[in-house]
C-alpha cells in the first residue's frame, strides 16, 4: 500500500490516515507531498491525487484507491478485522462510530480558529462562543465513552481504536492552543500523545522545516 499525505505538522487528515494504517498492522509506504508550496498546482493534478480530486490522505492499495480518512478507516478495517478499529460490544460501536462521524463532519468553528500546527504553543488566545460550543460538545462525548466504555484503558473505548484516530488532531489542537482541560480530558489527551504512534508523528512534524504561512498565526 502507499499512502500520499501532507505536511506532518499541519495536515489533519492525513494524521488519521496514517494512524489508520499503523492500526491496521499492514506494512505501507508513506510519501509526504508538501503542501500549497511552489509546485502544489501541479502535483495535486497528478494522476495518483485525481481520484481525491488532489486532496490528502490518499491511499492506494493494488487498483483500489481509497481517500478521506473515515473511508480509509472503513477499507483497512474491512481488510484487516473490524475489532481492530471498533469496539466489538454493539452499544459501544455505535456510539463510537457515530463520534466518528460528527468528528468527520462537524466542528467547523473548532477547525476555522483553531488549525492544527504540532510546532506551536500558544497561550490565551480568545475562543470564539461557536469554538468554545464544540469543544464542550467534544468534552461531553469523550466524558460519556469514558465512563461508559473506557474502563479496559486509557482511551475513549479501553484500547486505542478509530475514535482515537479521529480526535487525534483535536488533542493536538488542545495542547498547541493551551485549553484547560477537566481531569479525565487532560489524562486522555495524555495517553494519545504518549502513544507510540502519535509521538513518531510529533517528532517528524517538529523536524520539518516547511512553513505554510496561512497556517500560522
């Protein structure tokens, strides 16, 4: 398999991208294409970004060619095994897939204030009423899948699974901005930045020398 991503430290999606392939345990290669650099307009046009209309993740597995990283969890977990990503008890799976989802689809204010960038640290910045409404709706979710579910670990079901991988960028966003977090939040930020796999990604995202200006604040 080869997975097309963008820059480590600023690019979301490709994070959940990769982490899904690290979960699945299928070897891949990865291949980092910078982002909105010089030669962007040409190498988004290429023939392995046409699929994804030049947007990252993007993952090629034989002929199949799958983008968006819920869809990329959805391929390797129907490759691999379904328990690998989600919680085998139904209850669970439910709530956890539907985190998912509104992780994938929701948040915007979050996003718009508040981009992912692993090198920064930032103190005091001001939280919008719509920023400050998804981070409470996050908080709420992540409380309910731990009190529910998390007891077998320290993530949002027990073990580390495709909830995690979707609210990975959201703890990096967390830690880069300096929210106060509750108890509980703080510990489970902790667990998935402690991870093996997050911490291979933040010290790759940290000795990248590429800047993308719109990104910083």
């Amino acid at each position: 398999m080869k997975l097309y991503i963008g820059n480590k430290n600023y690019s979301s999606w490709s994070l959940r991208g990769w982490l899904a392939c690290k979960q699945s345990g299928l070897p891949f290669e990865e291949i980092v294409v910078p982002l909105y650099d010089d030669a962007w307009a040409e190498t988004r046009l290429r023939e392995e970004f046409q699929p994804s209309a030049g947007k990252v993740p993007v993952l090629w597995d034989g002929e199949a060619v799958v983008w968006d990283s819920l869809g990329i969890i959805d391929w390797l977990a129907d490759r691999t095994h379904r328990d690998r990503f989600w919680p085998k008890d139904p209850v669970a799976c439910g709530l956890a897939r539907s985190m998912a989802a509104e992780m994938h689809s929701g948040y915007m204010a979050l996003r718009r204030e508040f981009s992912m960038n692993m090198r920064a640290r930032h103190t005091d910045v001001p939280v919008s009423p719509e920023a400050h409404q998804d981070v409470m709706r996050i908080l709420s979710l992540w409380a309910e899948a731990r009190a529910r579910f998390g007891r077998g670990g320290p993530f949002l079901f027990g073990s580390f699974g495709a909830a995690d991988i979707m609210f990975a960028p959201v703890v990096s966003r967390f830690e880069t901005y300096g929210f106060t977090l509750p108890g509980f939040a703080r510990a489970y930020s902790e667990a998935v930045l402690g991870h093996e796999w997050m911490a291979q990604w933040t010290e790759a995202a940290l000795a990248e020398t590429w800047v993308i200006d719109r990104f910083e604040r």
